[in-house]
C-alpha cells in the first residue's frame, strides 16, 4: 500500500512538506533524451563514506565520489542527505542514496538507487505510464524519462544489468536555491557519466543489508511503529547532520516510515506548522497531524511538529494490515508522540 508520495525516492521528507500544494498531478513531459552521452569515459571515483556506514560489503553512497559528482553538476560541493533501503520494491531489494548542495538530511536533489534481484518488467514497470525514451548506452537495457509536478522538475535514468537494477534521478524546483537546473549536455553528463560509474562498481552479486538504526534513529520504538502502521519495519538507514540534524527511514515489505530533525534556524522558520493548522496543540509546541488525501490509494500519515528550536517532520505508508485510515486515530497521534520524545531527547 506504498503511496505514490513515497518520500524519499521522490523529494524526501522535508522537500515534500516544502512542495506541498505544487500540483503533483500535472501530466508528465516527454524525455529529451540523453542525446551526446555515447562515448562518456567516466572520472567519478569511488566515495569516501560520510554517513553512518552499512553493515556488509555494499555501501550505497559508495557508488561515486562526491566531489567529482558536485563538480559535474558545476556546484561548490554536495552532501549525503539520506539513505533508503526498501524490502520490495522495483521488483527486489532496493537501497538508496541522495544528495543535496546543503548539509540538510532529508532533502534531497539527486538520488542514485540500486534494486538487486529484479528484472526488466518489474524494474521498468515505473516508466509504463510516462513517456519514456529508450537507450543503448547503459547496461542491458536502458530508460530516461523527463516530467514534472507543479514548481518541481524530475529526470530520470534507469538501467537494468544482469538482475541489479539502478536509477539515477535528478531534481530541482523553479525557487531559488538548491539543484541547479542544468542544460541538456551538462545534465546528459551528469546522468550518463554517473550511471556508467554506478555500473562499473557494482558487485557481481549484489546483497543489501537490512542495516541498523544509529543515534536518535535508534530510541524509535519500531514495535510500536510496526504495529500502527500495519507491517513490521525490518530495515533502517540513518543520516546524521550538523546541530542534530537527523534523517531516519525505516521500511518493511508494504509500510514505511521517515522522520526528519529540522535545526537550520532558516529552514525551522519557513516549515514550522501555522498556529492556525495545529491539531495537536500539545504535542511539542503544537503539531499538525494528518492523513494526506490520495485518490488512488491510502494516504500517507503526515505530520509536522513544532518544538523549540527545530521542527520533526514525519511522512508514513501505512500497510495493507492497518486497513482504511481516513483521519489520524489515536494510536497515530500517540506514535508521532513517542517519536517526537525519542527524536527530541
């Protein structure tokens, strides 16, 4: 019961909260292609790890290295600002790294994804309902799609190698600051020439760790989360950032959750929930807590909590076991209020 709002594959939790209302149902936008990426010889190097690292072999922000991938893209630097590893998903084992020009964990601007154990219908399944271009360059079999959702811009590679699946997104908005918007040949490159670096380091046999928990993301009560969103939450990445900044996701095979620690004072200002919206007034310093409305499937449990000098923002796909949830029930509200506890200190 994955909602198509799902967080941090697309935006990421914050950029959610901050693109809400962008009109997300805008008809997508033929690709323009990759055209002039035949023949990249790639120069990204392998990252240095500046996350809390993975137990095993596979590091998913290992794929390149960061500050080849910034000055690519023609920006002063990038920083890991989330993890994902997702069960199922794109037909197998999905876990993710994203990026952003600010050391802000939750907001994201490009996200490398490996899948491991899928195939090419299920892995390509995404593209069937927008105009996608197809390519030779990468891999067995390759896709790029262009469209966009209001104010924000997405485009997107996918290629297939063998039964490990990779999607390289890039996305920006029409407001100042963040992802710049790149023209077609730099953004050719920044996607092909990361694409084929991402190929070339990928294990034969790829394996994806669970993971664990770390800092603040570890005081979460999964029990009690898993119970409320109707699936047991089996897999967790952490991101850690400056002034206790934090991103946690955690996910199970049909539910997920992500909470993000917001301190930029900038930032804390700007997505601080209106006194007007609260519907939890003593939950921290007021919280709106909600279920966002999605025609097609259950919606996911949102909410914003205002504390006293940062803001927790929390987005959650419920499973198929947690039923129909049309408004927050108590034990959703309870659950955003032991998270706040855990995530507050």
């Amino acid at each position: 019961m994955r909602s198509s709002l799902r967080l941090v594959a697309v935006l990421g939790i914050a950029g959610l909260f901050a693109s809400a209302g962008c009109g997300g149902d805008d008809p997508p936008r033929p690709g323009a292609g990759l055209g002039g990426t035949a023949g990249i010889t790639p120069s990204l190097k392998p990252l240095e790890p500046t996350t809390v690292p993975v137990e095993g072999d596979f590091d998913e922000c290992g794929l390149v290295d960061i500050t080849d991938l910034a000055a690519v893209m023609g920006v002063d630097t990038l920083y890991v600002t989330s993890r994902e590893m997702l069960p199922e998903a794109d037909g197998g084992r999905l876990a993710g790294c994203s990026y952003f020009t600010e050391d802000v964990p939750g907001i994201v601007g490009m996200t490398i994804n490996t899948v491991a154990g899928t195939d090419r219908q299920r892995f390509f399944a995404p593209f069937r309902e927008r105009q996608a271009e197809s390519q030779t360059n990468f891999g067995d079999y390759s896709e790029v799609v262009a469209y966009e959702a209001g104010s924000v811009h997405f485009r997107e590679l996918r290629a297939i190698q063998g039964t490990t699946g990779v999607h390289v997104k890039y996305t920006y908005n029409d407001s100042p600051g963040g992802m710049p918007k790149l023209e077609t040949q730099q953004l050719a490159q920044v996607l092909g020439a990361t694409m084929l670096s991402v190929l070339k380091k990928l294990p034969n046999d790829l394996a994806i760790a669970d993971g664990t928990p770390e800092g603040p993301c570890a005081g979460v009560d999964l029990a009690q989360a898993s119970r409320v969103l109707g699936d047991e939450l089996t897999a967790a990445r952490t991101v850690l950032g400056s002034a206790g900044a934090v991103n946690c996701q955690f996910a199970g095979d049909d539910a997920n959750l992500g909470i993000v620690v917001i301190t930029d004072p900038a930032r804390v200002r700007s997505m601080r929930a209106p006194a007007e919206l609260v519907t939890v007034a003593d939950l921290g310093e007021g919280a709106l807590v909600r279920i966002q409305d999605n025609d097609e499937a259950q919606g996911p449990l949102e909410a914003t909590v205002n504390l006293a000098d940062r803001v927790l923002l929390l987005i959650a796909d419920y499973g198929s076991a947690a039923g129909t949830v049309s408004t927050p029930r108590p034990e959703d509200v309870e659950l955003v209020r032991t998270i706040t506890r855990a995530m507050a200190g």
